[in-house]
C-alpha cells in the first residue's frame, strides 16, 4: 500500500486542527498557510473529510473547519480511507471460497494479500489524531508495534 498525496494532505491538515483545536473554526486559507498545503486541492480534501464526518464547517465571516469528533477518537486508518478510499495491499478482489481458485497459487496470494491489507489497516487505526498531537508536542515517540 502507498498513501497517496491526497492521503498525506488530508492526514497534515488534520493534525493541524487537532494542534490548534481551540474550538473556533480554522478557514481553508489560514490551513493552507499553515502547513504549506496548496489552497485550492486543499479545499476539494477537506470536503471529502466533511463527508466522511470527520470535519464540520461553518459559513461565513469567521467560518472554516472544526474537528467533528475528539481527537482520540479519529484514526490515521479513517482519515486516510475518508481521502483514498478503502486501505487495501491491492486491487485483487476477494480470496476464493470452496476451492473455486482459477489459477495456480492465485487462492493463496490472494489469502495472503488480504491478510496484508487487514495488517495496514489495523495499524494505521493504532493511530489517533491525540497520539500525533502528543508526539508533535514532544510529549511522546511514536509507538512501533512492528519491526523491520
């Protein structure tokens, strides 16, 4: 799996809300400079981010973007979903059931490919927005729960 642009920027604009989440509402210009996202494909993630609950909007003068929901409660694995679609190892399908496998070896990599995907999103919903902000802060490392 490879975290897109889209991924990044969504995850980078969302750590920025939570580390400044004073309760008012951030515009998509001021979170743009913030964290040197370009304005424009900015606004088009952060609709996605709304549709996906996980942002709130308000309009007009002082309006932008609120955090929906507490910190601890959103996960790197929903905002990267909520901007690249489903977290997979790979556009393969699902693994064949009662022996129905077409090709050699293709029922076991499938199975394999799977497993894979379920690992990549288990760990990146290991961590939440409140874990970032913590390590931003200096208050914390990042947990490893792999090894190379």
């Amino acid at each position: 799996m490879r975290v897109s642009t889209r991924g990044d920027y969504a995850s980078r604009a969302l750590l920025s809300l939570a580390l400044r989440d004073d309760g008012s509402p951030t515009s998509v210009r001021d979170l743009a400079e913030r964290t040197g996202l370009p304005q424009p494909y900015l606004e088009q993630i952060m609709l996605s981010l709304k549709g996906a609950g996980l942002v709130r909007s308000k309009r007009g003068v002082g309006g932008g973007y609120v955090l929906a929901r507490p910190t601890h409660a959103v996960t790197l694995a929903e905002i990267v979903s909520a901007a690249d679609g489903p977290i997979n190892a790979g556009d393969f399908g699902e693994p064949h059931r009662n022996g129905a496998c077409d090709h050699e070896g293709q029922c076991v990599l499938l199975e394999v490919w799977a497993d894979v995907g379920h690992h990549m999103r288990e760990h990146l919903a290991s961590y939440t927005l409140a874990d970032m902000v913590d390590q931003a802060r200096g208050r914390r490392p990042v947990a490893r729960t792999h090894t190379a």
